[in-house]
C-alpha cells in the first residue's frame, strides 16, 4: 500500500458526524414529542404557574394556527405573484381589504356567506387581471417602477375604500352552521369529583385552518405535478425558451396573477368574518405577507406555510406571555433568517 493511498482510506475509514438534516430532524422531534405531551398530558401545578394555565397555553396554540392558516391564505397568492413571477405588488394589501369589503356587500345584500366568499375570489381575480395587463406588462423587469407604481395604487385604493365604506368597522356574519364551538378531544383541567374539562374552540377558526391546508396542498400540487404549474415554472426560469415552445407566455402569467390576487379577496372575506374589516387592515396583511415571504423563502408555497404558521404562532403566543413586545418577535424572527438563511427556510440560493 502506497503512502498516498494510505491517508484516503484512514480518511474514509473515520467516523462520520451527524449531518444537519438530520440534526433538525431530532430537534424536530423532540420538539413534536415536548408538544404532544403540553396538549395530551395533566398539568403539575409549577407548569400552570409558569404558563398561566394549559388552557391559556392552548388557546395560544390554536389561535396562532388559525392565524397562520389566515396569513398563509394571504401570503400564497403573494409569494406566487411576488416570489414566484418576480411582479413586485405592494398593493397586494389593498386587494385583501378590497376583497372583505366587496365579501361584505354580498353578504349583507344576498344573506348568503358563500356567496360573498365567491364574490370575494372573482372579483378580487379580474381586478388581478387589469392590474397585471396595464401595469405589469407595461414594467415588465424595472423593479422600482413596480414598486413605486404599486404603493401610489394602494394608496389611491385606501382613499377611494375610505370614500365609499368610511371609516367604521364591519363585520361579515358567517351562516348559522359555521357558530358555535366544537369539544375537542384534550383535557385543560380536572374537577375536585374527577370529572374532565374539555377544551372548546370555535368551529369556524378550525375551518379556516382547514381550508389553509386544503388550499395549500391544492397549490403544491398544481406547481409541481400538472402541466399549468411546469409553465409557470418554466416561464420564470426562461421566458424566451417557453414562448418558442408556443406557449402564451403572458396568457399564463396573467392566470397566475389572477388567481394570486382572487386568493388575497378570499382571505379578506375569510378574515372578515373571523376578525374585523376596517382601514388599515391592508397594510397590516401586506407587512404579514412580506414577512411571511421572507421568512419561509421566495416563491416557494412550501415555504409560506412554515413562514406563516412561525408568524402565526409567535404572534399569538407573544399576546398571552410577552403583551408589551409580542409584536418585536415577528420581526426578531424575521431578522435571525436573513441573518443566517437569506434565502429563507425553504427557498433557493441565487
């Protein structure tokens, strides 16, 4: 044996350390084991101290879910128009805001929730489709015009929502079969007689989380397995290549944008019925979907669930246990990913 072989076999031969994948992955179930036993297991009287009760705790938890599958809603369509298209959208709050509004007026017209939920995603689409056909086209690859063009029409949109709702806060009414609260399967405390204490959320937040799932899911899907997601896909990456294939490169794009924008009319809806609509909420869901971005990786669907249910769950349970800075975690967060991941969580490196 050679002494230059030597050294590769020795080399070969030595103990391999844990990758970080798979380091993640034991943090990850450790974590998933500590969770499980919080939700499942009684409380001893020092965690109810620390934690407030395993009620409040709890109701953080789901809260926080809930909200992530609202922002998740919201920062879908963004991360396909922004993330995915490269389309810098600034106004993508206003569309949210336009979509409660216009969910509103149906509803209360009509007495039927559905419809304004579909209202909501339609109209909400064809605006998409005027903004992406004389805005977008028209700035196609100049950033800054995007940008500047884009706030000055949120801000336009902001006053004329002023003009015509005003000021005051509303609120969609949901249909009977959506109140109410559900009894579910997780004990918060036990009585002096040994009876059990059931926690209760409401139906119609577990709903929304629902349908968050069903809808990103839905959209993971079709970007990666059907023929529509492969144009998309392969638009961004070459353009050119994709319209000598015959493709309609701008007819695509437009569809996309319209159903990013219908997505944010959704949410607004959704969250209108959940929450509030008022003015101001458009900024408010326009800095969760950047942030949401950001965090969880450019164009990547993937990616804003975990970015939302991170918001989701560090705004929430920043409310109950750090009132006075829960809104400073957001942003913490947000900083220690373009710290030390500047692509995101799951986005990729370019």
């Amino acid at each position: 044996m050679t002494d230059t072989t030597r050294p590769m076999q020795e080399t070969s031969l030595r103990p391999q350390g844990p990758t970080g994948r798979q380091v993640f992955g034991l943090l990850g179930l450790v974590v998933a084991a500590v969770l499980l036993w919080l939700i499942f297991a009684q409380w001893p009287d020092w965690l109810d101290a620390i934690l407030i009760s395993k009620k409040a705790f709890l109701s953080a938890i789901l809260n926080g879910l809930t909200l992530a599958g609202l922002y998740f809603l919201v920062a879908s369509g963004f991360t396909l128009i922004f993330g995915l298209m490269r389309n810098v959208n600034l106004a993508h709050g206003s569309l949210y805001l336009l979509g409660a509004y216009i969910g509103y007026v149906v509803t209360d017209w009509t007495g039927y929730w559905l419809l304004g939920v579909a209202a909501g995603f339609i109209v909400l689409a064809v605006v998409g489709i005027a903004i992406q056909r004389l805005v977008f086209r028209r700035l196609e690859g100049d950033d800054l015009r995007q940008t500047l063009v884009t706030i000055g029409l949120s801000i336009i949109a902001a006053d004329l929502m002023l003009a015509v709702w005003g000021g005051g806060t509303y609120q969609i009414a949901t249909p009977e079969w959506l109140d109410g609260a559900v009894k579910l399967p997780v004990v918060t405390a036990v009585k002096s007689n040994g009876t059990a204490v059931y926690l209760t959320y409401p139906l119609y937040r577990l709903v929304v989380l629902g349908a968050a799932i069903a809808i990103g899911i839905g959209m993971w899907l079709m970007l990666a397995r059907t023929r529509i997601g492969m144009m998309v896909r392969a638009g961004v990456d070459d353009r050119e290549m994709l319209a000598a294939s015959g493709v309609n490169v701008h007819a695509v794009f437009a569809l996309v944008f319209a159903f990013g924008a219908g997505l944010a009319g959704l949410a607004g809806v959704i969250g209108g019925s959940a929450l509030s609509v008022a003015p101001g909420e458009d900024v408010r869901y326009l800095l969760a979907s950047l942030v949401v971005v950001i965090v969880g990786g450019m164009g990547s669907i993937p990616g804003a669930a975990l970015g939302a249910l991170l918001i989701g769950l560090a705004e929430q349970i920043g409310l109950v246990y750090f009132p006075t800075y829960g809104v400073v975690l957001t942003f913490v967060i947000m900083v220690a990913v373009l710290a030390f991941r500047p692509q995101g969580l799951m986005g990729k490196a370019r």
